[in-house]
C-alpha cells in the first residue's frame, strides 16, 4: 500500500487510514442494518455478520495501532524480511557444559493383554 496523498508523516497517513477505515465501516455496517430491515433476511444472521464485520474493523484499526515502529524491542510484530532486534539475542550461556536439566532413565514396560495397568505400588485390598 502507498502512502496517503497528502500526508507529510507516519502519524498523519495512519490517521487518514484510521478515517478510511470507519467511514468504510459506519457504510457496511448501515447496509447490513438496511438488508436486516428490509425483511429479506434472517436478522439472526445479520446481527451475526454485524459482529463479525465489527471484529473485523476492530482488528484493522488495532493493526495500526500497534504498529512497531521504531521500539527495538517490540520484535513480536516486526515481519520476518527485516533482521531481529540486537535485543531478541538471548545472552550466552556461561558454562558452555552445563547440563540445563537432569536426565532420568525411564524404564519402559509393555503391558500384556489381561494384565493390570495400575501402578505397581497400589496397595491391594485384602
């Protein structure tokens, strides 16, 4: 997408989507409630296109909203062409043989047909 006509920054052009986008809206949102008027239509399932189509704006203006742009470590929304933050870079490990956690041997036992699968540490009723 190209910048807005018109718009001398970010911030302006972000602003003049913002208003695209709620007079695309407000004008989907009326024909929706003008198809549920009309008694054409289920106004159960317009009422659920309404929301749906609601969500769906929600989402538009929050994209950009939530534009990164120049904090270094928002690198969650960053797309993926454009190289990782110096800050997402975990820091090196001190002990390079350090085990990170204990292994355990699990013992593996198959069970036979008719044979209990209860553990074998259960007290029996007597």
């Amino acid at each position: 997408m190209k910048m807005p006509p018109n718009s001398a920054s970010m911030a302006q052009a972000i602003e003049r989507i913002h208003r695209t986008l709620s007079e695309q809206e407000a004008n989907t949102l009326d024909y929706i409630d003008d198809i549920a008027k009309s008694g054409f239509s289920d106004k159960r399932w317009c009422a659920v296109a309404r929301t749906d189509i609601e969500k769906g704006f929600m989402a538009a203006h929050r994209a950009l909203r939530d534009y990164p742009g120049e904090d270094e470590n928002n690198y969650g929304k960053i797309p993926l062409d454009q190289p990782l933050p110096r800050a997402f870079d975990p820091p090196p490990d001190p002990e390079v043989r350090r085990q990170v956690a204990p292994t355990h041997q699990i013992d593996w036992k198959d069970y036979g047909p008719g044979e209990v699968l209860d553990p074998p540490d259960k007290p029996q009723p007597e």
